[in-house]
C-alpha cells in the first residue's frame, strides 16, 4: 500500500467575505507538496483575498486554514514564515537599499539576535537573484527599479525565504514576455514532490499560462467554484460560466490557447 502524502495545506468549509460580501463558501480544498496550482476568475472575484486568507492574513468568515495539520490561525509567525510565504501584488518601498539587502530580507526566519548578514545568507540571495536573472543587478537601489525588475527582486526574497509552500498575487503583473517565461517555468519547477517537498499556489489571470505551466486550477465565479488538474477545469464550457464569455481552444502543438470570443453577459 502507498504511503498517504500529507496535505501542506488545507482548507476546511472555508468561507471568505469582504465587507458584507461573502467571495467563497465552504471550500474544500487541500494542496500536496508537488502541485502548482493557479487560482483563476474575474477581476474582483476574491482571488487576492482568498490568498491572503490561506496564508492566514486575512481571518476567514467560516471554517478554517490547516498548514502541516495545524490551524494557520494558531501557528507562531516564526513558523508561519518558515511554511510558506507570501508574494503580493505591489512592492512598498519606505526607503533605499540595495537589491542583495532586500533580498536578504528573505533569511529573517533564520536568524537569531543580531546574526544578519552572514556568508550562508548572501549566497543564497545570490542563488535567487540568479534564478530570476537579477544577479546583475545586486548592488543596484530598489528604488530606481522598474516594477518588473521590483516584481522579480521580490521573487528572489521569497525564493531566499524558502518556505515549503509559496504563495504568490498576480507574479507576472508588471512582466514582459520574456520575464513572464522565466517566472512561471521557475514556479513549475519550484514544486516538488521530492524534498524538500514544496507546492505553489498562485493568483493569475491568464489563462494561457496557467494552461501552459500549472498542475492544478481552482477557479472561481459567482457563488461557484471549480477545481482539479487544469486540463479537466480548462474546459471552454466551464471558462464560459465563470468568466462570462464564450471561449475558443486552438490547437497548437501540444498545448492549447484560449481565445475568448464574445460576451454573453
């Protein structure tokens, strides 16, 4: 018999709302290390706050988060930010440092009294930099990035934090094509079912690189929600109810585009 893989995350009858307004209920719902799974719907559905609830910033309106089996609501922020971190959608910077300095940020869990800045540390930043092709860029200020370079710089802290689940808001927002790429494939290949065992969970809105680059979906509309592998959610009738247009797949190779059509709201 195999050996049960334990859920890095859970939620339980998981209701979330804003000011009155109830954007999921009861949902059911658990990540395995391995998975990387895209959190999709209109603009305004309540992805960015869904995200912000599971990683437990934002308390739910009924039920509960379980991280490693224990509620999210009662673990410790030193252990919180050892499982999982979170990237959000916008970088706010209150003063100037450099880009390896923010990225060090990211060891904070791991540190002890006054330890900062120690060799281990800035070799890890290095690393993330790297692998979000912003190494060169180490010793330039954060505040005369661009909001993709910032984007990015902030990948590498999360990358430098090294949390077994990363949760991450629109990590695309403010990307060229090309930058895109290179965030999504690293995502892809972030979620291990190896050790150290890691998942991803992210907020998007497009659908083609979810399609291209996730393992799972949970996609959201009014009232209603969906969830499994993305090919068995991608589904032109199912993106037609939640997002209120219909849908057209193309063929291309292996992989599929999906064009909407028209509006039928």
């Amino acid at each position: 018999m195999s050996e049960l893989i334990t859920p890095l995350l859970q939620a339980e009858q998981l209701s979330v709302s804003v000011g009155g307004r109830v954007l999921c209920e009861r949902l059911a719902w658990q990540i395995l290390p391995g998975q990387f799974w895209c959190i999709l719907g209109r603009n305004g559905i309540g992805k960015s706050t869904l995200l912000h609830t599971l990683a437990g910033l934002h308390k739910p309106a009924g039920g509960r988060v379980l991280i490693q089996g224990q509620d999210i609501q009662a673990t410790t922020a030193q252990q919180l930010a050892r499982l999982r971190g979170l990237l959000a959608q916008q970088q706010a910077d209150a003063f100037s440092s450099s880009v390896l300095t923010a990225v060090i940020a990211g060891r904070h869990p791991y540190q002890f009294g006054f330890g900062w800045d120690r060799e281990d540390d800035r070799e890890l930043a290095m690393q993330a930099l790297e692998q979000v092709k912003m190494a060169a860029f180490s010793d330039h200020d954060v505040l005369r990035l661009s909001g993709g370079e910032r984007q990015r710089v902030a990948l590498a802290t999360l990358l430098a934090q090294d949390p077994l689940l990363l949760m991450l808001d629109e990590p695309t927002a403010h990307q060229d094509a090309a930058a895109q790429i290179v965030v999504m494939e690293l995502l892809h290949k972030v979620a291990n079912p190896l050790p150290p065992q890691k998942a991803v969970i992210a907020a998007c809105h497009d659908i083609n690189l979810v399609s291209r680059y996730a393992t799972h979906v949970l996609l959201l509309g009014d009232g209603k929600s969906w969830q499994g592998s993305a090919d068995s959610v991608l589904q032109p009738d199912i993106l037609q109810t939640a997002f209120g247009c219909q849908f057209e797949v193309m063929e291309n190779g292996a992989r599929r585009l999906f064009v909407p059509t028209a509006d039928i709201s």
